[in-house]
C-alpha cells in the first residue's frame, strides 16, 4: 500500500512556523502525529515539537497493544496540555 502525506501550514501574522509534525512508518503500521504551535507563546515550536516526539514514541513502543483505553490516555493528554 503507497500513502503520500502532505504538509500545509499557515503562521499567519507570527514571526514563524510553529506547528511541527512527524511520520512513523514501517511495513505494517503508519503513524502520524500533527501539533499546532501554541500562538505565539514562548517556544511554542519546541511545545509542539515534543508533543509529535512524544506521541510517536509511544505509540511506536506500545504498537501491537493500542486500544480504545491508550487513545484516550493520548485524548485526555493533549487536553490537558491545550489547558
């Protein structure tokens, strides 16, 4: 199977692009992580760098035991991080 991913990205009226995001591909699963820059915060980039990171990493080492129960961990993280 072929997936091509795109990256599009607007900064609107910031001094730079603080979105960022990763792939994880293998032969059997493909892992996509997107974070949006925290507005102009400081180090909103490197926010938003370590939230993909992170996501990927985990959802790397835990592939093969992903269930409803893990996402919504994930869901509930990134809540929690946007407060």
């Amino acid at each position: 199977m072929k997936i091509l991913v795109a990256k599009c990205s607007e900064i609107g009226d910031r001094e730079r692009n603080e979105d960022y995001y990763m792939t994880s591909v293998s032969d059997e699963e493909y892992f996509f992580s997107l974070a949006d820059g925290l507005g102009g915060h400081g180090l909103g980039d490197e926010a938003s760098k370590i939230a993909c990171t992170t996501a990927i990493n985990y959802l790397t080492k835990y592939k093969g035991v992903l269930n409803n129960e893990i996402f919504e961990d994930i869901y509930n993280l990134c809540d929690y991080i946007d407060r």
